[in-house]
C-alpha cells in the first residue's frame, strides 16, 4: 500500500517530510537531497509479508548516511535491496559497492553506512536477525559480496514477483511468501560468504520460491516447467530433479492448487454467481472436459454437481 507520496506534500514542507520518511525506514541518521524544491521527490510502498517488511521506493537524487553514534534500531535486521533504477555508491562495513539496476546490496541496521544515489527506484525486504537464525558475525561477512552470489539472479525475481501480488495478498499467501522470502535470504547471505551450502538448503530454498511463484501465477494457463525453470534461472531437469527429491510432481501438484482454488470459488457461487466455465478458466485449465475428470476424480462429483450442492 503507498504509505507516503511527496507530490500530496507542499513544497516548503517536502524536504522535511522526505527525510523524516526515508531515515525511518533505511535506519538511516541523515538524509541530504541533491536537489530542492519541486524537483525533491519521493513516493515509498511498505507492506508486511509474513513477518518480514517489502518497501517499493521511488525517490531524487540523495545521500543517507548513519553515524556510529545513531541510535539502536527496535530490532536487529538485515536490509536486502534489488536495484530496479538509478546508479551511485553503497559505503558499509568499510566496502564500497555498487549501486546499479539489476544489483543487489545489503545493510546491516546496526552499523554505520554512506549511501549515495542518483535518482532512483529499488525494492528493499526488511528481515529481522531473529527470523534468520544467522549470528551476525556470519551476517556482516557476507554483505559486501551479496551481489555475486549465485543465488542473487534468484533473489532479484523472487523479490520483483512478491512486488507485483503484494497488492492481493491474503493472510495465508502472505505467511506463505514471508516464509519463502526468509528461507531465500539465509540462503543468499550463506552462499555469499562461501559456506558450502548442503544440496539440501539449495533445494529447500529452490523448491519455496517455486512454491510461491506457482501460487503468484497459478491462474495462467502458460505456466509449466519451462517457464518456471527459465524464471529461476534452472534447467528444466534440474527443477524435477529437485521437485522429485521432496516427492513433488510438479504438474500433478499445480494442477491439485488449481482444483483447491476452483473447488473454494464454487463454494462460493451463491455470492459471486460464477459458472463451471469461469471458473475452470480462471485457473488456468484450457479444457473444460479436462477439468471436469480431474476434479470427480479429487473431489467425488463434478464441478457442477458441486456447484448446485453450493447452492
């Protein structure tokens, strides 16, 4: 949800409220805007995903900075940014590090940082230490070499895609994707740092946001392992070879979702009065003889027979 937008804010009261805006959110001391005036602007969307807090920040060309005598945070925390626009410079835990579209970069709230930007957009999750289960000794190592991780391509779309469905997120897709956000970032942090990740963790991480990604897109009829592969950066065999070792078969599993979804939105037919074919479409089935076997074969009765019994 936008919680703040400088244009809804008079100007000679723009750079205060930006500042007070941003330094709250980044954990920052100080905020100095490179500019003045209506060419000072900011627009930040927060939302709590399951425990962790997803920011979409649009703002002018600035410089953040927080001291060694800043104030303790509430909560120890972990700040994991995707670039989406803009280019400038990330001073902490004495690295330097680039800012650019497509980067990765990564703060540790409690220490101190310089950070400057030209005008810029990024995506930013905000995960408690204590979610993580790393020690911070573990953590900090690993911030300056966050953008090289083989997992950071991964974490970049995992983060881009809970942006786009954080708008219609229910409680238990919320639960399920701060889960998944979580998992991902232990992984991203340990694989920086050079800790051989067990071929388990790979996986688990792997196999949760493709979880997620499935239940962002379940609806469209396009989705199969090909492109799930291609927007996880696997091979098609390495995506069953995973999905196999959990006892996952991935179509069979996408299409029990689509029946769970499809089954509820019946449910509900005497509210939204939807039909057999709505709905069958709806979640991504291109048949609707195809949809009527498979769900007698769940549930017992075919879609309509089930619709009436809704009724």
């Amino acid at each position: 949800m936008l919680v703040f937008d400088s244009a809804s804010v008079p100007v000679r009261e723009r750079r205060s409220a930006i500042t007070e805006t941003i330094t709250s959110a980044a954990s920052a001391t100080f905020m100095t805007p490179d500019r003045a005036g209506e060419r000072l602007h900011m627009a930040m969307d927060v939302w709590d995903v399951g425990g962790v807090t997803v920011f979409d920040t649009r703002c002018s060309a600035h410089t953040l900075r927080r001291s060694r005598r800043s104030p303790a945070p509430e909560e120890d925390a972990v700040l994991v940014t995707c670039g989406l626009e803009g280019r400038g410079m990330h001073q902490h835990l004495g690295h330097d590090i680039s800012v650019a579209p497509s980067g990765i970069w990564a703060t540790l709230v409690t220490e101190p940082y310089l950070h400057h930007v030209t005008d810029t957009r990024t995506l930013t999750v905000k995960v408690p230490l204590r979610l993580l289960g790393m020690p911070e000794g573990m953590v900090a190592p690993a911030l300056r070499l966050i953008g090289t991780s083989p997992l950071a391509p991964l974490f970049w779309h995992h983060l881009a895609g809970v942006r786009r469905v954080a708008d219609d997120l229910n409680a238990a897709a919320a639960t399920s994707l701060g889960t998944s956000t979580v998992a991902l970032t232990r992984a991203l942090l340990a694989s920086a740092v050079g800790d051989e990740l067990g071929r388990e963790e790979h996986e688990d991480a792997l196999l949760m946001s493709v979880k997620a990604y499935v239940s962002q897109h379940l609806g469209e009829a396009d989705l199969d392992a090909s492109r799930i592969a291609a927007d996880h950066h696997v091979s098609v065999r390495q995506l069953y070879k995973v999905c196999a070792r959990s006892g996952m078969h991935l179509e069979q599993w996408i299409i029990r979702q689509r029946l769970g979804r499809a089954h509820e939105e019946l449910a509900r037919a005497s509210i939204t009065g939807v039909s057999v074919a709505g709905v069958a479409h709806r979640w991504g089935f291109k048949s609707l003889s195809h949809f009527g076997r498979r769900f007698r074969a769940t549930y017992g009765m075919s879609p309509s027979e089930w619709l009436e019994m809704s009724r």
